[in-house]
DNA sequence: GTGAAAGCGCTAACAC
DNA sequence: GTGTTAGCGCTTTCAC
C-alpha cells in the first residue's frame, strides 16, 4: 500500500513527470488529451502531491497562519469568535488546498513582538490573519510588518488605508440598530463604549450618533457609559444607567458581554426587560441565544470575513494582483426578546 | 537576510552536516566539546531546520490532527471545549516543535469515515487526538483505525481497553458533586441525563448514582429527567422536575447547557436559586460564571487532557514505547451560587 | 565519533 | 507541447 509518486503517475500516463507536474499545478502548455490520460492515472493511482516536497522544491510554504488574542487566557467568552474564524479560513484552506497554522497569544506578555516574529520565520507562513483587537495595536501590527509577511487585518468597521483588511459596516449596522430602536418609540436610547483600544468600539459609538440624528433624537452624555467589553464592566454601566432618574428606556451596549451584564445589572435591580428597558447588544454570541430574555444583537460575519481575508492572501501569494486593499463583508442586525416598544 | 541552513552551521562549527544532523536531533555519538560547539553555531546564526526537508526526507510529518464535532454547527457552546483542547495541544506541540493539524467536522454527514480517511491520508500525521463525542462513534472510530494511524481518544469519563484514551474521573467526580449537594441537607436530588450516544452521561449518571448511595439517599425514578445535551431539553427537564408535586430540592443535570436550560425554566416558574432550588452543571462552560446566579458545575480538565494525548501521540512516534495505553485526569468541582443550602 | 554520498518527491530552469 | 537536469535542505545508510 505504497503511496504513488509523481513517477508512478507519469509512467502509467507515458509522460514525464513535468508534464503531470503540469497538470496538477494546473499551468498551461498541455494538450488536452495528454492532460486527460494523466488525470485518469492519477485518479487510478489515488495520487496526492507529497506536502513536505512541494513546499521543499518550490521554496514556501502553503500555510496561513492565523493570530488572535488567547480567548482561554481571560474570563470573556469569545471563543465562539474564534471558532469562526477559524472555520472561515479553513474553508478557504481546503478549497486552494492550504493549511492553516493557529496561533493564540497573549497580547499583554512583553515579548509579544518576538514571539509572533519568531513564529513567521519559523513557519514561513505565505500570509497571516491578524483578528481583533490585535489588528488594532501597533506594537503587535508593526511586529509582523518587520517580516515582510503579507498580512490582513481583521478589524470590525475599520477599512484599512495601505494595508490589507477585511471589516463590516459596523458603523452602518450601529446606527440601524439605533434607528431600530427609536422606530420602536424609544426616546432615552443610552450606549455603553467598550475598551477604548478596541477600535470597533469607536465606530459603533459613531454609529450609534449617526442613528441617533437620522432618527431626530437628541444626544445627552449622560446615557453614554464607559465598559471595557468585560460582562463585569457592561454590569456596572448598566447598573449607573438604571438608577439615572430620567432612566433610559433602550441600552445599547457595544458588545454582547457588557449587554449580558446589563441584562444581569437590570434583573437585580427588578427591571424588566423588554417591558421596562430594552437591551441590545453587537457581535452575536453564544450566549446571547440562551440568556433570558434572548438577546437582541448585532451578528458580525466573522467566518466570511476570515474566509474573504485568507482567499485575499491566497490571491497575493499568486500573484495574482488582489482588486482591492480593503473589503466590506455586511453585518446584520438579530432581533430578540430583548427589545421591545418602549414604556409610556 | 538568508535563512541559514544545515550546511552553514556545519561550516561555522567545521564538522560535517550529519553531525549537526546528529546535535539537532539529539542523536548519540557526538563528543561534548563537538556538540557544544555546533550549539554555538546553531545559536549564532539562528538556525531552525527547515521543516519541510526534514519532512521530506525522513519519510514523516511532524503534525499532530485534532478531530472534533464542528460547534459551529449548532447552537450550543462548546466552542469553549474546542479552544482549550487546541489550547493543550499547542502547549504540548510547542514544547517538542510539532503541529497542530485542526479539523472540525459534521459527524452527520454520510462520507465522514471517508472524509476523515482523505484528510489523514492526505496531510499523513503521526497521530490524531478524537475528541468528545467523536470518540464513542464507532463509525468514526473504525474509520480513523482503518488507516492504521495511532490515535487518542479524549473521553470523559470513560477508559479505554486496548486503545489509547485520556479520560477523567467522571464518575467519581459526579458522586462527589452528588455528596456535595446531600451535605447540605438535600433528600430530593434530581438528574438531567443528556444525550445518550453522549458516553460521559452513562458514568455522570453512574456518578450520580454512586453519590446517592454513599450519602445513604434512596433513589426515584422520577427524579431523573432525559436530555440530549442542549439548553432547550434542559429547560424541558427542568420543567418537568420543577412542577413536581414533590418538587426536588437541587438538580444536577449531566452538562451546563442544560443546568442553564433548568434555570430558564426555573427563572419562569418563578422558583428561586438557589434558596428553594440549588442547581449542579457540568463542564464549567463559559456561561456558568454569567449565569445568574452563577452555576455550580464541574470543570473537566480539557486542555490538559489534550495535552497529555498530545504528549502520548508523541512518545508513539518516537517509538518510545508509552508507559500506558490510557490515562485518568482528575476534573475538580467548582462551587458557585447556584447552590446552597437545601429549604425547609 | 564522524563524514561522504545517496536519496526523499517535487518544482524550476532551460532545452528540444 | 513536452522532457531533461538540477537542485530544495534535510535524513539515512554505510564507510572510516
């Protein structure tokens, strides 16, 4: 049960081994009826080019390396975030027949910009995928920038100026879930930021403002509370907002961990919701399905975005010229229970 | 910028390329003062072996295959499970410069034995770890055994016979929960089962079982509810127990998304948690610390029995020949608020 | 203990 | 259009 060879398929096909080489690479100069023959021998003989010889001979590698912030390293659940991503670049992987090098670290340790060097080099990765938030910190940008190794950025509602990323509209998204909400009567619609070096944060807070003026209502600073995208920080916030005297009737948090908290921050206070205030969040996760009541929410396309990122770095590897530096994959908004008609 | 090779550390250190073969590889038969000078080479010029060529020419990969039932696929949570097994795996392929080959996979499809075989024929790594509940299908398990691959299974709860298993102490674990809730002065202690090709239910349930006996409680039939696993059939079970006319007084359900589901339920039935009914999960997923109130559960030991297999798989491939087939890692409870006192 | 030589299975020039 | 010839950077005999 010995593995075929290139030389087996090009003795049982009566060609040389470049003309199979040809083939499989799927270059031009063969005559159809040769590449015919060669492809039922291959078909016959179950051939597989071998990995290791082809990445020796051609001189790199077919791996995209994938780096994102260890979700295990903190109490937040993203791990669903990851898994998507994942699953978005593997199915780019399998259908260009690519691998997929994973590569969870910690942003906060010192020697971060070595590790992720040392990683490329090692590897040899044709391209990496950096994901939120640490396609927003320079240190960590300007470490794989050093390689020379293509890289995307994965940013929620951030284009990209001269570099290559893949965004949403999460700016757009924003302001149509504001608008959803004043559609709904509500008139005290409060926001609650996320970390400030999370720059998805900062474009879902103008969105926010955008929705607001599109729908005639005015801003007041008061209803915008300070998170940290943490359940702990979105509690607290929400915690301030419900005992504001003119309490707001919709909170809108930049983040479905903070509108858990909310969520949470509301059912201690005896605060019903939707009756009594209307929560959103953004980003979908898991949790956001099972809490009770279910969680309005904005869905980012998270696996079509890594799936989009990895095809463009797949493009760039063969030269093929990429038509554009930046990409838009659109969100869309999940409606719940946890929104309704606002209070009279 | 040149990546060093083989050959010019063995001009730097002045010996032959096989010797640096030889340091590399850490193989005998090389003097102490011959060795320490070709670390030295190895060290200055920042040589890493080309992996590939190595490869190549040693006739096998150095990747290790993780196969898991895709989350994505579902509406349930278990990305958590994914990212701490990658987790272990990592630390485990780091450690001994291996890698991880990742696939998550629909284990309903009707090709998966064949597409698990292409995927293993293909990429040809030395081992694969199955997790949970892949590893008790003995579809896949026989697909993955056709190949002649060695291969872990990662069961909780359950050792394996002649293959290669890392499991937990599930059942002794579940007992100790269930003592757990008999020392607080529980009588009425109810179980959620879950999903029956779900191997790690039989020995929860046996755990349970076991627990009841050792705190001298009798066991009713009525007091265990069938589940499959997810939220929604938890929230059923709950349901069911908790319109009871001798409702129970804590309930222990076979994994957290059900234990969420029963306090769902309990949540609309208005019965308080934990003062008229304490509430037991287990895996401790994400979601049991934003429960509310917090979930009472048993962590399973993931990553580090992914490591372990990872570890195992290792020992195979270097022939080392390992110090036995299966291994126990022993998960712990983690008491949170969903539990208290039994009422009145 | 150490080294020379022969591949591993493929791609990349460059012939023809 | 197709084939020939060198390598890619390692490991593996087998000498010494």
């Amino acid at each position: 049960m010995h593995k075929a060879t290139i030389d087996d398929v090009a003795e049982l096909a009566g060609v040389s081994i470049k003309t199979v080489s040809r083939v499989v690479n799927q270059e031009p100069n063969v005559r159809d009826s040769t590449r015919a023959r060669v492809e039922k021998a291959i078909a016959k003989l179950n051939y597989r080019p071998n990995r290791s010889a082809r990445n020796l001979a051609s001189q790199r590698s077919h791996l995209i390396g994938l780096i994102y912030d260890d979700p295990s390293a903190y109490e937040i659940p993203s791990a669903g975030y990851v898994i998507r991503m994942q699953l978005g670049v593997l199915r780019a992987c399998r259908a260009a027949d690519y691998e997929l090098l994973i590569h969870p670290c910690n942003y906060r340790a010192k020697r971060i910009g070595g590790e992720l060097q040392a990683l490329i080099e090692h590897a040899r990765p044709i391209g990496i995928i950096l994901a939120a938030p640490l396609s927003n910190m320079p240190r960590i940008v300007s470490a794989i920038e050093a390689t020379g190794t293509p890289f995307v950025r994965l940013s929620p509602g951030k284009r990209g100026g001269k570099q290559y990323t893949v965004a949403t509209n999460d700016r757009e998204v924003s302001a149509q879930m504001t608008r959803y909400l004043a559609s709904l009567g509500h008139k005290r619609i409060a926001f609650i930021k996320g970390h400030p070096s999370h720059k998805a944060v900062a474009n879902r807070y103008l969105g926010y403002l955008d929705g607001l003026k599109q729908s005639g209502l005015t801003f007041s600073k008061r209803l915008v509370g300070d998170g940290e995208n943490s359940f702990e920080s979105g509690e607290a916030a929400g915690n301030r907002l419900l005992r504001l005297k003119r309490r707001p009737t919709a909170i809108f948090a930049a983040n479905d961990d903070m509108a858990a908290g909310v969520i949470r921050a509301a059912d201690l206070l005896g605060v019903k919701i939707p009756d009594q205030v209307s929560v959103a969040g953004c980003d979908d996760i898991a949790l956001a399905r099972q809490l009770c009541p279910t969680l309005t929410t904005i869905r980012q396309p998270l696996a079509t975005m890594a799936e989009r990122a990895a095809l463009l770095l797949i493009e760039v590897a063969q030269k093929t010229i990429p038509g554009q530096l930046s990409e838009v994959v659109p969100a869309t908004l999940q409606i719940r229970e946890s929104t309704g008609p606002a209070p009279e």
